[in-house]
C-alpha cells in the first residue's frame, strides 16, 4: 500500500505556479527563436507540454481529495491550454508577430470559435468531475467569446461598417495558391473558367 505524502499536493501547486510565471517573463518562451511554421513550433512545445502535463496532474490529484492543489493545477491546465490555442492562432495569423499591437477579422474569428469550443469542452468536464475551477474556466471563455464577437466581429472588425481590405486575406488563402499554381485547371475548378475575373487570381 502506497503511503501518501500530502506535501507533494502542495509541491504541485507551487511548480505549476512558478511555470506560470515563466510563461508572463517571456510568452514566447523562446525568443524569436520560435519559427514561422504554423501549429509546429516551439509554442507547441513551450504551451502543449506544460498543459498535458497539468492535466495528467490534475487526474492524479482528483483521486485523493478535490482541495486548493489540485485547483492550482486545474486552472494551470486551463490556462496553458487556453494560451496554446489563442497563441497558435496569433502565430499562424500574423506570420509569426504574436506581439502585434491589432487583432484582425480572421484572428478573431478564429479566436471566438477557439474559446467557444475550449467552453464547451470544460463544460463537459464539469458534468463529470462537479469541480469549481472547470466552471468558472467554462464561464470565463463564454464570456471572453460573447465579448469578442460582439465588440470585434459585429463592430470593430465588421467590413461591413469600417474600411477593411479583407481582399488581402482571400488572396492568401489556400484557393488562391492553387490558383495560381495550377493554373487553367485550377481555374476552371475555382473561378468558373474565368481566371481573368477571378479576385484570387489577380
């Protein structure tokens, strides 16, 4: 029989504290080093690691008692999963500049949809373990999410109010490229036959 050892619980919530704090020194973890490649780059690394882990220590906390350790490493999961998701978006986004000062339609777009679904997940999660910290986690990007859509997609980032050159954004799209890499087949697939009418193509 295992003897268990309480100041280990309290030994997590102190490691998963101080990794927070490493995260806000430095979010990029690794400086400018951490590649234009999007999903597969050191963030993935830097933010995925952290939250599996978390999750497995959360897991393995839950069995024994749902107490103050085991929330820190809960919120720690849901916050390092959380900035997974967002700062990939970012990354991937603004070709590597997560510290641009503006957020665009696409951005977020993508953001909300991010948020809504970590949401729905959480929620999930809390009908099976009734903890507190998936609430609030679940309240919390509902809330992120409504805001975001309500004051960046329906206002700040509508083209359908300000002047925003979304045109941009399709010609960087992946049907644009195909466009314009396989030339009069692709046309005819994408532009109707009309390559010369065709915005992606231009």
């Amino acid at each position: 029989m295992q003897r268990p050892i309480p100041f280990l619980r309290a030994l997590s919530a102190i490691l998963a504290s101080l990794v927070v704090l490493r995260i806000g020194y430095e979010p990029l973890i690794v400086g400018d080093a951490v590649g234009a490649t999007p999903i597969f780059n050191w963030l993935l690394w830097g933010y995925g690691v952290p939250a599996l882990s978390f999750w497995a220590a959360s897991h393995f906390l839950r069995r024994r008692a749902d107490d103050a350790p085991l929330r820190v490493v809960e919120a720690a999961a849901i916050l390092f999963t959380a900035l997974l998701a967002f700062m990939e978006i970012r990354h991937a986004v603004n070709g590597g500049d997560v510290y641009r000062d503006t957020a665009g339609l696409t951005e977020t777009a993508l953001q909300v949809c991010a948020a809504l679904a970590m949401a729905i997940g959480l929620e999930r999660l809390r009908l099976r373990t009734a903890s507190i910290v998936h609430n609030a986690g679940a309240v919390l990007l509902t809330a992120f999410a409504g805001l975001a859509a309500l004051f960046g997609l329906l206002f700040l980032d509508n083209p359908a109010i300000w002047r925003i050159a979304i045109d941009r954004e399709f010609r960087q799209s992946d049907p644009a490229r195909l466009c314009r890499a396989r030339g009069a087949r692709a046309a005819t697939v994408l532009c109707g036959g009309r390559p010369a009418q065709c915005v992606l193509c231009q």
